[in-house]
C-alpha cells in the first residue's frame, strides 16, 4: 500500500534543501508505517489472549458444573434407592405384590455396579488444567486458578472416599452380585431380594446413608465457588449456555426426502447394531443386534429383533408410529462354545435373554407407548443425522450410501 505523507509546519517553515525534506519525509513516513504495524499487531495479539482466555475460562467452569451435576444424581439416586430400600424392608412379607421397578431399584442401590456411565466424572479437562503451563498463562487469574485447584482437589479427595471409605462399600460383593443374577439359584426378582434382606451388611449400608449424603452435600457447596468464578471472569449466564450449545457444523432440521433410506447408529460397540430403514411410502424397519457374553461360555450369545411401523416429519422432529405386532426376537448361539458341565448354566442364561426383562430397551419404553418423536439434526453433508428425544438423549447415525 503507497503511503503520501505531507510535510510537518515545523519542516515546510524551515530552510533545509530538497534532498533533506525528502529524507525526513520517508523518515517520518516509515516511523508511523512501523507504529501502525505493530500497534494493530500487538492490538489483535491482546484481543486473541482475551478470547483465549475467557474460553478456556468458560471450559473449566462447564466442568466444574458437569461434576457437580453428577453428584446431585449420585445424591438423588441414592435417596431414591434408600427409599425403596425401607419400602422393601417394611413389605418383606409381600414382595410378590411390590412393583418390578422398585424391587430392582432396591437391588441396584446396595449391588456394586449402580452407577450408570452418566454418574462418572470426566478427567479430560482436568488432565489439561492440570498439566498444560500454557494454560496457567492464559488464564492469569490467581484467585480464579486457585479456586479451581480447589475443587478438583475436592472432587479428587471424593472419589478416593467413594472407594475407600466403609459407609460406601456395598452390601454385596462383585462376586455374590454375579452369583445373584447368572447363578441360576433364584427364580425370581422377589427371591433375590429375600436373599439380600438377610444380610447383616445391609443394615450397616443403610444406617451409614446420612455419613454418604453428607459427603455428597459437602461437596455441592461448591457450587458457590463456581458462581465465584463466573464472576470473576466476568462471565454471564447467557454466556455458558451459549458455550455449551456453541457447534462449527453447519446443520439443519431434517426433511422428509432428507431421511428417507438406511440408517447405522454410531453405536459405542462395534459389534452391536441399530439400523433404521425408511421407506419413501413412510413406511419403515429397524433391526437391532445385541451381543451378549459371560465367564461360563465363549464368544458372543446374539440377540436380534426387529419392529415395522410408519414415520412422518412433524415440524423439526422425526414421529415414528411402531406397530408391536409386528415385534420379532431370536436368540443365535452358533458362535457360542463351553464345556458340557456348564451346558444348563447356558441353557438357562438364553431362556433369560428371550425372557421379558431381557427385552432391547427401546421395546420396553414402547410398550406403553408405541410413538416416539425425535428432534433431528442434519449435517451438510446429509449423511449424518443426530436424534434426540424428550430426555435429551441423543443418538447419532450415518447414512448408507449406495
């Protein structure tokens, strides 16, 4: 870019050759052209620090509150199992008459597996906190990096009592839950929890209930320190939910024509699958597959079904309307081996597959009503598809391209 820069008063009023006017005028034009160079540069530079820094600030505190929202499940589920627990307890004559639900509720509240994959905490952005200097510098907050060393010390110190401390050890061993469910000694629900009433652990587990949830309480007081460090970032509510809605995908709500062929969800096991096919005369299928295995057999017993029903777009959302008549399962043992003394552990392990309980979830959820509606999210691309239903559960799919 040509720069023409006019002569100063001071310069044009004194008496100095052409030659040297012309020097001081590329002088003074090259000092302003630098000044202006690396003003703009070290203007933008500081502009980029800051938007690094409140990003990296907004990512520690969405966190922080995802790990507090994990504790405020383990808080409900644990007074909601300790309340069917006493129901259990206060009905240990008729448990026949006591609810599927409930009893397995009470089963699930002292069994050491209860935690679901949404009641674990998340280490990633710990790790980075914890280990990256630049993010020290970024922030250089003292007062917000203390607070969040803080918590994760807390968090820290939590998990170590969840494991370590007596009022959290389960009444039931890993290896007496294995016997409780593929041992093949109780015929029903009911005979397991007559089994588990008997334990002269449960009582402990229970008594010690206040000892969990004021741990759980002590910990959600930290809540407080998080707001501390929404404000002093200047970070507003509005804010985080746009952080943590923020996406770089360029998507759209799904049209009918945009639908219409075969399905694959992305499932976390690669062996397990879920395939809707929609039909241009909306009309669809879906299939499922399911591996199953345990200690006593090898390889994988499989369980497949299959539904039939009609589908339609209803705004952003996909309806489904399934027809549950039309609801096949089997259960393919071709690849399963085991030695011939374990023959009626296996035989009893896929009586239980074909069995109510063991219904895919999807049909479970479809018994009481066979109408599902999903909002649905297309890329760009059109060959990935995100759903998510009324709970905010979201499964994604690719499309099957000839």
């Amino acid at each position: 870019m040509n720069v023409k820069f006019k002569m100063p008063k001071f310069g044009r009023d004194m008496k100095i050759k052409g030659w040297f006017k012309e020097v001081l005028m590329t002088f003074l034009g090259t000092t302003i052209s630098i000044v202006l160079t690396f003003g703009t540069a070290a203007y933008l530079e500081d502009r980029q620090t800051v938007k690094a820094r409140r990003m990296m600030a907004m990512t520690i505190i969405n966190d922080i509150d995802q790990s507090l929202e994990v504790i405020k499940k383990r808080k409900d589920a644990e007074e909601k199992g300790h309340e069917a627990a006493c129901y259990v307890i206060e009905n240990e004559d008729r448990l026949e008459s006591i609810g599927e639900d409930t009893l397995m509720m009470f089963i699930s509240y002292v069994t050491p597996t209860s935690f679901n994959s949404d009641m674990e905490f998340k280490k990633m952005n710990e790790n980075i906190f914890n280990s990256s200097q630049d993010t020290w510098r970024t922030i250089n907050d003292r007062e917000f990096l203390n607070n969040v060393q803080e918590f994760y010390n807390a968090r820290a110190v939590l998990e170590q009592q969840s494991k370590d401390w007596i009022c959290f050890k389960k009444p039931v061993t890993k290896e007496e839950e294995y016997e409780l469910f593929l041992g093949g000694q109780f015929e029903s629900t009911a005979d397991i929890c007559r089994w588990l009433l008997k334990s002269k652990r449960l009582k402990n587990y229970l008594d010690f209930v206040s000892s969990r949830m004021i741990a759980y309480l002590n910990f959600l007081k930290l809540t407080n320190l998080n707001e501390e460090n929404k404000f002093l970032m200047n970070i507003t509510e509005q804010e985080m939910e746009e952080f943590v809605n923020q996406t770089y995908m360029e998507i759209h709500p799904a049209k009918e024509k945009d639908l219409t062929g075969i399905w694959n969800a992305v499932l976390v096991d690669n062996k397990n699958e879920l395939v809707y096919n929609f039909q241009p005369d909306h009309t669809f299928t879906t299939r499922q597959s399911i591996r199953w295995g345990t200690a006593f057999f090898r390889h994988k017993m499989v369980q497949r079904f299959s539904l039939l029903g009609t589908w339609g777009v209803e705004g952003d959302s996909l309806v489904m309307h399934y027809d549950m008549t039309s609801y096949k399962m089997e259960i393919d043992d071709s690849e399963v081996t085991y030695p011939s003394h374990l023959a009626d552990s296996v035989r009893r392990f896929k009586e239980e597959m074909a069995g109510e309980e063991m219904k895919p979830r999807l049909v479970k959820q479809l018994d009481q009503n066979n109408r599902t509606a999903q909002a649905t999210n297309l890329d760009e691309s059109g060959t990935r598809l995100e759903l998510t239903d009324d709970k905010d559960n979201t499964t994604h799919y690719q499309k099957k391209i000839n």
